[in-house]
C-alpha cells in the first residue's frame, strides 16, 4: 500500500469520510453473501490515494451511514440484495433523487433501520450526499457462515473495477 | 405482508410476515376463534448455533472478538459476557478498579448506541403515529436529530474504549489491549455532557406520550450487585425471589425447542414465563440509579416498578440518562490503569458469565481444556429469553384490542413486539412475524 505523507493531507479524521468521494462496502462478512460489499471494499483499499476516495467497511447497522458519510460530496455504495435476480446479477441505482426499489432488500433492510431507510433519513433531514450511487449484487445465500457463493465471486472483481471507475469518474 | 381476512367469519387470522424496526426479520401470527385467542407465536429461524459451533477448537482468547460478530448492536453484551466467563474458568475476576470502570464505561457506549436508536428511531413513531422514522423525520427533524446526536456519543466512547464504533477490537480476555489515556477520554466529556442534556429531554419527552393502559406480570429478571446499576456482573435476581450466581443458570432456567421456531424458548423452570431489560433491570435495581437519573424517573411519572411495556420507551430514556452520567462519572475520575490487562492462565474448566445487553440478560458458558482450547460453548441471547413474556404480550393485546380496527389492532400487535427491543438477529437474522385472523 503506498502511503502518502501524512503532513501533505489535510487535516481528517479517517473515520468520518475524509475525502470528498467515499466507496462505502455495506455487510455482514459471516453471513455468506451478506460480506459481498465489505470485500469489494477492502480489495480497494490500498489502491485508491485515501485523499481522494475514502473506503468504509460498515458493518452493523446502516443508520452509522450519515455520520460516515458526514463529509462526502459523492458515495459509491455497494451491498448485496436479494430481489429474485439471478445470483451474481449487479443492479445499478443512482439514489441522488429517489429511493431504492422497495423490492430490492439490501442485506442490511433486514436490520432495524436498513440501507434504503438510512438514504431516506439523510434525504429527509437534509445530510445526504450530492450523488449517491447503488451497486447492489445478487445475493445466492445469505444464512450463518462466511465465504461467498460461485456467482457472487465470479462478478466481483469486475464490479471492482467498474466501482473504481465510478469512485474516479466522480472525484475528478 | 398481510393476509388479515383470511378464513370465514367465525375465526380469523392476522399475521405480518415481515416485522419492521426490530433487529432482524420478524413473523408474528396470532388466530382468533370468535373473540378468543387460540394461538400466538412469533417465529424465530435461526439460534446461535453457528457461532457455537464456530467456538469449539478455537482458543478462549478468541471468544470476544468472535461473539462479538453475532451481532452488529450489540457487539459489546457478547463480548463483555464471554470474557465474564472465560476468567471465571480461569479463576480470575475483575470486579473493581480502573479495567472494570472502562468495561462499564465501553457498556455504556453500547447502551447509549443502542438505546438511542430504539428510542428516537424505531419507538418513537410508533407514539407518534408514523409508519417510520423516514415518515417522522419530515416531520419531527429534531427526534431524529437528536437521537444521532446521542447516537454519536455513544459512538465516541465506543471508538474511544473499544478502538472503533462498530465490533470493538480492544477486548480481551483480562482487560484490554490498549487502555486509553486520560486526555482521549477528558475529550468525550463535553459531547457527553449534551448527551446527558438530551437525555434528560428525552425522559421529559418521552413521558408526555400516549400509552395504551397495559399491565404484564412476568417475573422479571436481571443481575443484581449492591451499590451499581446493573451492567457488566452481579447475581441474577428476580422479583419472585430467585437470587443465585451465574453459575446457576442452568439449574434455574431451561431453553426449549418449539415447532414454530428455531430459537429456543427460555423459562425459569416450574415457573415458566420471565422477562429481562429494562423493564426488569428498572424494577429490581432503581434504587440503585444515580441520582439524576433517579431524580429523571421520578419526575416522569414511574413508580419503583413499571409492568407496561410500552412505557420501556420511558425506561430507555431513564438508562439514556444513567449511561451518561455513569460514563462522565467514570472519565472524571480515570487514572490510567498500570497494565491495560492481567493475565489470564487457561485451565481446564467451566466458566459462566452473565451481563446486561441493553434488550436484557445474555448469558455464555464456555468449557475449556488445560491449554485454553474452547471445547463447548453455549450462548443464551435476551431476545429468546424475552421470546415467551412478549407472545403473552401479544395474546393480551389482542384480546384487548379485539374491536380495533384490523389495521390498528395489527399496528398494536407490531408495537407489543417493539416493546421489547428484540434483537432478532442475534437469536436469528432473518425473522418472520405473523398475526392472523382466519
């Protein structure tokens, strides 16, 4: 990982998004599929200059989400869904102005306040982010354990590569 | 979902198949017979096993970090519960100084966290006729503000001890890796400081809301120790009159496998039904409060006891205000402990530890072999010991509420779930809940 000067940063707090565009992996590594974001995340971090694109792994609940995303002008969100697509299939959504398909359960609407919930509360309260765009894969299993299923692995280096690009696209 | 209508005229079914604002996925199912409730369950898919199961072979320093996985809410319950146990194995108990103030003061995060996202978040709409915290927000932008507020002083302490918000990764069996110094926690005094402030709004608030005049009588059941407010030890008492160790636990408590539910169902044998959280934790130690929180409890209106469930939501903001205060308490008073853990030799035994997650008591028993190695693990969440005490909830809700409208005596049965808190996704992630008039 090339580490860049601390004194050339400005001053941020790692934790709350310090770059103006964040990728944001959203999961539950032991839950199979669940952990499909959190790993497209951590494959990204050391590729990207932390100065320019954040990578958050959130883990839990999702309302964390507008604290870390407190400071991003632009989020790259990537999570698994089930919406009876095929598994490995990557839905794209650019929730800057509506909302996720209520048929498109992110792992974490399964929780008390889940992904669609916490961009809905940011949107309400005034705290969400210029653009905010969904990458959700299809998601084949998502009970106790960790390890993600053949469809999922297969399309998650590209979907990577394609997140990357669009984490640039919008930072440049 | 619903499939209320179902059936002919005579019985009738209300079921929601999927359960909002828990902790998981929930299906309640409730069926009428006229106007006699014949059957109610809510379903419960998956227990702990996996983790159990993941337990055995590892090494006993490992247990926190990876119950602490079971779940995103509460990671810290699991952690400071299997530690618990762990040392009692080893002989080793931390239950006074500057390493048991920073256990309670990483808990207190977590309760603040946790109760501040049920509270403001998840309760709130439910008194303030919202279908959710997205529909409240519209409208009550500060309720929402302010539980982030809270929320992220919660998350604060929780960095600040615990070495990051979400699963704390400075836990260890002994103590902790790191204990932070001075200056790191005098710096969350003033975030907690208006923390406390808002929290002490927060019981003003919450007492002014409307609640449906309901009393249960479950025994209730939470750890017990002269001189604090129950969190991270103690006895596990009830207002029946059982008082005994943790270790007792399965000689006065006993899980069972129902047919509706993967998660066992826990009962105080020949006794049966119990309940745990705040409710129960208010009831058995108020006395034990600090004295602002005391003093907030008492202005609002709650007696030594409070038995209506919907009123936990004034109960939250009471244990919002003591989180608070005990947490300044101890940053106030912190002297850098001189090792951050005492050392903890494995030995081939049984340990058992019991703490107060902020939905109620969690309960872990570990046997070890000489080395350390984890040869059997058992973890009983608060939400399958709370399962039983809020389907009886849920029966006396309905028979109450038979003439509500079908919409509104559904809403009800989804509050008497809420009630409680249930963090569905440690007894299991992907729940399911069901009310049904046939």
């Amino acid at each position: 990982m090339a580490e860049a000067d601390p004194a050339s940063l400005p001053a941020r707090d790692a934790a709350n998004a310090p770059a103006r565009v964040a990728v944001i992996g959203v999961g539950n590594s032991l839950r199979h599929d669940d952990g499909a974001g959190l790993e497209l995340a951590g494959s990204l971090r050391g590729r990207v200059d932390p100065a320019e694109i954040a990578v958050i792994e959130q883990e839990g609940e999702a309302l964390g989400l507008l604290e870390r995303w407190r400071d991003a002008a632009a989020v790259v969100i990537v999570d698994a869904v089930r919406s009876g697509a095929p598994a490995g299939t990557v839905h794209r959504i650019d929730a800057t102005r509506q909302p996720l398909p209520a048929d498109l359960h992110s792992s974490t609407s399964t929780h008390a306040v889940g992904l669609r919930e916490a961009i809905e509360l940011a949107r309400a309260i005034g705290r969400l982010p210029a653009r905010v765009l969904v990458f959700g894969v299809e998601g084949e299993r998502f009970d106790a354990g960790s390890g993600l299923s053949d469809p999922v692995r297969a399309v998650l280096g590209a979907l990577a590569e394609e997140v990357l690009q669009t984490a640039r696209g919008l930072s440049a | 979902m619903s499939g209320a209508g179902e059936g002919g005229e005579r019985t009738r079914v209300i079921r929601t198949d999927y359960l909002a604002r828990v902790e998981g996925e929930g299906a309640m199912y409730v069926k009428l017979d006229g106007r006699e409730v014949t059957d109610v369950k809510l379903r419960i898919y998956e227990p702990p096993r996996f983790f159990e199961a993941l337990l055995r072979g590892r090494a006993f320093t490992e247990a926190p970090d990876i119950t602490a996985r079971i779940c995103g809410i509460c990671p810290v319950a699991y952690q400071m519960s299997s530690v618990r146990a762990m040392e009692d194995a080893c002989g080793v108990a931390i239950d006074s100084g500057p390493l048991r103030d920073l256990r309670r003061l990483l808990y207190c995060g977590e309760w603040i966290e946790s109760h501040s996202l049920h509270v403001y978040m998840l309760h709130a709409p439910d008194f303030l006729g919202y279908a959710g915290a997205v529909e409240m927000a519209r409208d009550h932008r500060e309720i929402v503000e302010q539980g982030l507020q809270m929320k992220k002083a919660g998350n604060a302490l929780m960095a600040a001890v615990g070495g990051r918000e979400v699963h704390p990764i400075n836990v260890r069996v002994g103590g902790f890796y790191r204990a932070p110094a001075p200056g790191e926690l005098r710096a969350l005094h003033d975030p907690l400081e208006r923390a406390l402030e808002t929290a002490l709004a927060t019981v003003r608030w919450t007492a002014t809301l409307p609640f449906p005049d309901v009393e249960r009588a479950p025994e209730l059941v939470a750890l017990s120790e002269p001189g604090a407010y129950p969190i991270d030890r103690g006895a596990i008492r009830s207002d029946g009159g059982l008082e005994i160790p943790p270790a007792a636990f399965d000689e006065h408590f006993v899980e069972e496998h129902v047919e509706h539910s993967n998660a066992l169902h826990a009962r105080l044998r020949e006794r049966g039904t119990y309940l745990t959280g705040p409710l129960a934790r208010y009831a058995l130690a108020s006395q034990e409060l600090r004295p602002l929180a005391a003093e907030a409890a008492l202005a609002a209106g709650l007696g030594a006891v409070c038995r209506n469930p919907f009123q936990s939501i004034v109960v939250r903001a009471v244990e919002l205000v003591q989180a608070c205060d005990e947490a300044l308490a101890i940053i106030d008073s912190y002297e850098q402990p001189e090792a951050p853990a005492v050392e903890v030799i494995p030995r081939r035994a049984v340990g058992h530890g019991a703490t107060e997650a902020p939905r109620g008591l969690l309960y872990h028993r570990y046997e070890i072999d000489e080395d350390g190695t984890i040869l059997d693990a058992r973890i009983v969440p608060p939400t399958s010991q709370n399962q039983l005490a809020i389907e009886q909830d849920l029966r006396t809700v309905v028979e109450g509420g038979l003439d509500l409208p079908e919409d509104q005596l559904k809403l009800r049965c989804e509050q008497a779930i809420r009630n409680h808190d249930p963090c569905i996704s440690c007894a299991t992630h992907f729940l399911t809940l069901t009310l049904d008039r046939g």
